[in-house]
C-alpha cells in the first residue's frame, strides 16, 4: 500500500511523534509511507502540489486535522489524492464540531473512546460520515529492557511516581452567565457527570434537555438546539479539570509522593508538599522520566471507555501503571497489570495505589506484565487493521 500521514502540531509533541510510531508499524508491514510534515508546507499551494506528486495513493491518515479541508475549488484530500482519508480525533468529538461540519461525508472518522462513536453519531446523525468507529492512539516508544530481580528494579528507577500531564484550575463554570433556564441544565448536568463514575458529557446535557420536556427524538428540536449541544464540550472541560484538581487534593490528602512534568503547574497550591516539580518537558523527556519511574500514573481525561496512550507508552517504558478506570482497561487488563483508581472512591483507591509502592516485588510484576500485555495489543501495529477497516481497505498490503 502507498500511505501519506499528515503531521501537524500538537503539546508536548505527542501526536507528533504518534505520526512518526505510526509510520514504523506501516513501513515494517512492507508499506510505503510518506510523511508531510504540515507545519513545514509554506503556503497551501505547496501543500496541494506535495499532496498530488504522491499518486496512487492508497490510504492518508491525519489526527485531528484537514478533515475539513478543501482548496479553492472545493477539492478535499480525497479528490487530491484519489484515497480515503481517515482522521482520528483524540479530543471530545464536540471540541471539533465546526471541522467535522466541514468534513465531507466521504471521509472516515475514528475516535479514542467508545463514547465518542456515539456522540457523534448521536449530534451529526448516523450514517453522516463513511465510517465511524474507535481506535485508540498506541503506545510509543521501544520496550525499556527489565532487570531480573525486584531490587534492580527499584534500584534503576529512582521516582516514585511520575505523574505527566497538565495542570487545569477550573475556575468558574463557563456557563454561570448563560441565561435561564439554560444556565441550571448546565449546572445539573455537571453535577451529573461529577456524581457518577462515569458519565458522556452530550448523555448528561441530554438527560436534562429531556427531564425539562425536550422531545429530542424531534429532527427539528435537535436542529434548533444543535448549538446548545455542542456546549457539551464545556462540561467534558470542567469535569476533567475539577477531576484532575480533585484527584490532586486527594493525592495531598493521603500523601501519595508525585514527581510532576506538564503544564500549569506554577499554579499549584503550595500545600501540596507531596509534589515535586520535574518542569515541562516534551514527548521525549517524559518517555526518559518513565524509563526512571517506579510507577506512571495516568488521568484519562474523561475517556471512561477508551485508552489513554499514556498508559501503554509508560508500560513499554517498563513503569507500572496506575490509571482512572476506564470500561478498556477492565475489558483489556487485569489488576495483575494495572492499577486502577474510582472517582467515587477517591482518597481510598489512592491509599491503596501509595501501599503498592510499598511492595516492590508486586511493583516490580506488574511492571512485567503490564509491558507484556502493552506489547500483545496496544502499539501502533495494532491498529492498523482499524485504521484500514475505517478506510475500506481491509485486507489491502
């Protein structure tokens, strides 16, 4: 197959580097792989030009981006290239709702969490797009060789706890100044989604909508409120942000020592004397500082039923890993291999998670097996199969 990966920008670089994984598991299945690097195309014209000189194209693949693009005379990367294109979205799907409007219907959409399928499906309309469907981002990096022994273990990783990822003050909800009743269905809603393990933004939003007598079974209802559903993606924002906050306060509370790499965190309060700040480093200085770690912990900012690649890429680092639970990690993993923690059961969970440091010899197994099960199912060569079904192209090589 001749495939094109469009590379464009992301923090940190992850998905930069995504792109690059990505372009390795197709090159070691005998595929030729040409990666455009976006930001580097000077003007759109460039690109077009870039893009056509890669005919016959069989498949391009972008994360999050130029699903909606089209050139002056309305040619979208399918007419340029004569290829499916499949865009996955690593955000809530409504944190994008004006590229996919502007995405044609041709194109193929993939998501990183089951729940993201359905919003979509649920906002756009089945059968919008040629295909819907999941596929999670996979784990980077090569397997990090483990010692023998528990001890070596511990001796190679001097951090405890390596926590990467953003630090989000939530502030005041953004719609404390829309107008009633609007305002107390987005409040209720919140507090929905807050209460429970787990629950999709546009479910809670919707189940309000309904409770105050929407019929959102109503074509034309769902039209003239279609914007006050996309709004949707302003809960999804602050329940991860006030979760992240609370997971924080928690971690504070029973004394879990964290090692802390990201964003945003000049801003935390200084009371959490159980953290200490490594900066902010991009993608791969976080994989060096899993390499040292004894644990990863993982927020999967709101995918409760999807994957995080942090969780993959800190097992192939040779980390164990502690992660919010999420319906993938207990469908695809055992307790043996990842350590998982319930919003509703927060300070426990957490205690627990601070008593397996511990023990350095269950640490140190599920260190191993976490690995081992990482390397079985979530690199990049395993999604191939759902990126070629998303592009109609199963069985193509």
């Amino acid at each position: 197959m001749n495939v094109v990966l469009l590379k464009g920008q992301s923090q940190y670089g992850v998905l930069c580097r995504q792109i690059d994984e990505l372009a390795k598991a197709f090159t070691a299945r005998g595929d030729a792989v040409v990666v455009i690097d976006m930001p580097q195309m000077t003007s759109q014209d460039r690109f077009i030009e870039t893009l056509q000189a890669q005919r016959p194209v069989d498949l391009v693949f972008s994360i999050n981006i130029l699903g909606e693009f089209a050139d002056g005379a309305g040619r979208r990367i399918s007419d340029l290239t004569g290829a499916p294109h499949v865009i996955l979205f690593v955000d809530f799907p409504l944190a994008h709702v004006t590229r996919l409007e502007h995405t044609p219907a041709n194109a193929a959409v993939l998501t990183l969490d089951t729940s993201h399928v359905r919003t979509i499906n649920d906002y756009f309309g089945a059968g919008r797009f040629a295909y819907v469907g999941f596929c999670p981002l996979g784990g980077m990096g090569e397997p990090q060789p483990l010692p023998a022994t528990a001890d070596a273990f511990l001796a190679s990783r001097p951090i405890p706890i390596f926590c990467p990822m953003t630090y989000y003050d939530p502030g005041e909800p953004p719609w404390r100044d829309y107008p009633e009743p609007i305002r107390t269905i987005f409040y209720d809603a919140a507090e929905a989604a807050l209460a429970a393990e787990w629950l999709p933004a546009l479910e809670a939003l919707d189940r309000r909508l309904v409770a105050q007598g929407l019929d959102l079974a109503d074509p034309q209802m769902r039209r003239d409120i279609a914007m006050v559903r996309a709004q949707s993606n302003a809960i999804n924002e602050w329940v991860r942000n006030t979760r992240r906050q609370r997971f924080f306060e928690a971690a504070a509370v029973v004394g879990l020592p964290l090692h802390v790499d990201g964003k945003g965190f000049e801003a935390i309060p200084e009371h959490y004397t159980n953290v200490m700040r490594l900066g902010c480093g991009d993608t791969t200085i976080t994989q060096q500082q899993m390499a040292k770690s004894r644990m990863v912990l993982n927020h999967n900012s709101n995918f409760g039923e999807g994957l995080h690649d942090r969780v993959p890429t800190a097992m192939l680092a040779g980390a164990a890993v502690a992660s919010d639970t999420s319906q993938y990690y207990r469908d695809h993993y055992t307790p043996d291999e990842v350590a998982l923690f319930r919003w509703l059961h927060l300070e426990e969970d957490l205690a627990t998670v601070k008593t397996l440091l511990d023990d350095g010899d269950r640490l140190f197994a599920m260190a191993k097996a976490g690995q081992h099960k990482a390397l079985q199912q979530d690199c990049w060569d395993h999604r191939i199969d759902a990126i070629l079904t998303a592009a109609g192209r199963e069985g193509r090589t």
